[in-house]
C-alpha cells in the first residue's frame, strides 16, 4: 500500500542530477493540467536523500501557481539507486506510445470541451486540431473544471 504524505512546496530539494526539461509552453501546458484537474500524480522524494527523485516539473508547476502542499511518496534508497529510478521514471522509451485509439480519443475529447480548453492542455498538437481564438466554440465546460479554485488532492485554493 502506499502512503501519500503531504511536503510544503518551498521545503522540496530538487536533484542537480535531473536530466529532464521541458519547454515553458510543455511547461504552461503543465501548470494548465494541475490547474483543471488538481495535482493528482503525487511526487517521489527520497528520505534517505531529501531530493525529489520524480516530479520536479510538477512540483515546480505547483510552486508557480503558489500551491502550499502537494502530495508525495517516500522512498529510502541509496543515491545510486535514487538516480536510476529518476532516469526509470523519465525514461520515454519505457513510458510507451499511443495507439490507433488515441485519434478517435481526442475527437471525443475536443466534442466534449471547447478549443481553448483543448489547446490550455496542449491536447491540440497530439491530434493537429486547429485552434485558434476566432474558432472557439461557446460550448459550456463543466463549470468546476473551468473555475477550479481549490486542488483536490491538498485543498489548496487559488
């Protein structure tokens, strides 16, 4: 079983080792998603470390929107084994690739919610829709989706 804790935000230590980046649109996409949906991947901090082992673009997306508390898993491992499960987590060629289902996914998806929401999430360039402001449709978003002002998963309002 595992036991999600809650860190303050500020008291995380981020891994000078961490290879992965992302682009400040990947990363804007990012703060989008934790915005519409809460934060609900928790991070991986080692204890026998105190560094974050995964998550450091969520955790850094979380402090951007002024989240307090975002949900963790503990682990306690060596520094050696701390840096092979950062690389295992981040590892795009273990994480797998759509299948031909992802198409008719996000149709149903971009039918369900208007275009800026599509294009907020960067869900628009998985599937080449065309988005722009002058073809956003008025179709109403689930209004808790569209206003969220608190995370669900450590009641942080915004």
């Amino acid at each position: 079983m595992i036991d999600i804790k809650h860190y303050a935000v500020k008291e995380l230590q981020f891994a000078d080792y961490n290879p992965r980046r992302i682009s400040e649109k990947q990363f804007e996409g990012l703060k989008q998603s934790i915005k519409k949906f809460g934060f609900v991947e928790p991070v991986v901090v080692n204890t026998k470390t105190g560094n974050v082992v995964g998550g450091h673009m969520r955790s850094r997306a979380a402090m951007a929107l002024g989240l307090i508390k975002i949900p963790v898993v503990e682990v306690n491992i060596s520094l050696a084994k701390e840096k092979a499960l950062n690389v295992s987590l981040n590892n795009k060629h273990i994480s797998g690739d759509f299948d031909d289902t992802l198409e008719e996914l996000l149709h149903g998806i971009h039918s369900d919610f208007d275009a800026q929401f599509i294009k907020d999430l960067n869900l628009d360039e998985l599937l080449d829709i065309s988005v722009d402001n002058e073809n956003i449709n008025e179709k109403e978003i689930d209004e808790n989706l569209e206003t969220k002002s608190e995370c669900p998963s450590c009641g942080y309002k915004w």
